[in-house]
C-alpha cells in the first residue's frame, strides 16, 4: 500500500498546483457569475445596459431570410448541448494524441465542467425571458435567458483549445491563424443567437466576458503547473506514457552514502601506496 501511495504522489505531484488552481478558479468565476447577475439585474432595472437589446434584436430581423436563417440555426447548433460536446471530444481526443499527454483532457474538460456549472447557476437565479417567439427563428427554446450558454461554453471551450493549439507549434504565423480563426468562432457563436433571437444582446456579451476570465483562469493554473514542475522535476513535461517520477528519497541517500564511503575507500587505498594492495 505504502508504495501505490508512493507511485500515486509522484505522479499527481505535478499536478497539484494545476487542480487547486482550476478547483480555486472555478469557484472564483461562479462567484463572479452570482455577482454579476445581482449588479446585472440592478443596471437592467434602470434600462441602462438593456437599452442595447431591443435595437439589436431589430437590427437582427431586418437581415433574416429563409435561406440565412437555416444556415445560422445548422452553425448555432455547434455550440449546443449536443454539437459542443462532439466538436470538444474531437479536438480533445486529437490534440491527447499529439501531445502524447492528459493536459487537454485535464484542462478542457475541468474548463468545461465550471462553465456549464455557471450557466446552469446564473440561468436559476436569474430567470430572465428570452426575446418573444414572434420575433425569434424556430426551433424555439425556453431555458431562461441570461447569461448565453452557447456563447459561454463556446468561448471556454474553444477558448482552452486554441491556447493548447499554440503550444503545439512555434510557428508565429500559424499561432496567429489559429488564434484569429478561435475568436472568430466565438464571436460568430453569439451573435447567432441574437440574430435568431434566442438571446438578448446583453446576455452573449455576459458569456463573453465570463468565458475569457475563465480562459485566463485555466491558462494561469496551467502555466503555475509547468513553474512547479521545473523547480520539482527535471525533464519533459509528464506523459500519460512517461509520468513524473521524484527521485526516491532512500535510493538517494543510499546513493549519497555509497559515494562517500568509495571516496572514503580511494583515499584509504592512497594512504596504503606502497603497502599490500587491498583483496579482491
């Protein structure tokens, strides 16, 4: 049992700053969600921030048509309860193979698991209504409205991938297209739903916000990860198929004391020049 627990320690040991980090986060950004329903809710109140809805929803209708708005509903769908965890396993599963390590399904699926924890949150204790079905693009839907959870999920997601997509090249120019191409992405994800009218304004620009401090979030756990690391570890970064080993502390000292005692034993054998050599 002792040396499971062994074994057990010095694999998860570099890891422990990325879970306390990532567990820490994740309360934060739901923290920040709460809050920021309650400072929402009194600005809405006002008619301050909500002034943006109802012109954006307006601006929106006037640029529908039949064939538009079957080709935003089929990309709106993406970022949905079914195509989001599709896309997410398919970029999770591929860049686990190449980079021959768990830190995508560590990072993207813990990112994954405190946004849609946020938006199941904020949507109960807000209750905001979408916009009416008159001025929304069927299929409708009925979940409250605030904060967008296609828009929040999308941002998070696509958001960790593009940061682990980058760590895979050094290429400056492909960085750039892959960073252009994610937030594209992003931004396309949530002006879908205000031009279908599932959501107001107000509620994607909420999920955006709250998306890329979860983004921040993720990538500060993952690079205090690779801190620790360095200072305990000497070589790569831990593999699935080679996991961080500590140096064993007995082995250690036995080697420590084999080296003093043949220190020892050459200076012996030095004193003795001249005399019978030693046996063996």
């Amino acid at each position: 049992m002792k040396s499971l627990n062994d074994r057990f320690g010095r694999w998860l040991g570099p890891y422990a700053a990325l879970w306390i980090t990532l567990i820490l986060g994740g309360f934060l950004v739901i923290s920040l969600a709460l809050l920021g329903a309650e400072v929402y809710q009194s600005v809405v109140a006002k008619d301050g921030v909500a002034g943006l809805d109802q012109p954006a929803l307006e601006m929106a209708k006037q640029y529908r048509n039949p064939g538009l708005d079957a080709a935003v509903t089929a990309f709106t769908n993406i970022g949905g309860g079914i195509g989001m965890p599709i896309l997410a396993s398919i970029l999770v599963a591929w860049l686990t193979y190449v980079s021959r390590s768990w830190r995508p399904l560590i990072l993207v699926g813990g990112a994954a698991a405190v946004s849609i924890t946020a938006t199941t949150v904020s949507k109960t204790l807000m209750g905001r209504v979408r916009p009416e079905h008159i001025d929304a693009v069927p299929p409708f839907e009925f979940s409250p409205s605030f904060p967008s959870g296609h828009t929040l999920n999308t941002t998070v997601v696509i958001g960790v991938v593009v940061y682990l997509m980058c760590l895979q090249t050094y290429r400056n120019l492909v960085r750039v297209a892959v960073i252009t191409v994610g937030l594209l992405f992003i931004i396309a994800m949530g002006l879908s739903r205000v031009f279908l009218g599932h959501h107001w304004l107000t509620d994607v620009m909420a999920a955006w916000l709250l998306g890329f401090a979860w983004v921040g979030m993720v990538i500060l756990a993952h690079r205090l990860f690779h801190v620790i690391r360095r200072r305990e570890h000497a070589g790569p970064a831990p593999t699935f198929e080679h996991p961080a080993r500590m140096p064993d502390k007995e082995s250690s000292d036995l080697g420590g004391s084999q080296a003093e005692k043949g220190s020892g034993g050459t200076a012996a054998g030095g004193g003795s020049r001249g005399g019978r050599p030693p046996s063996g």
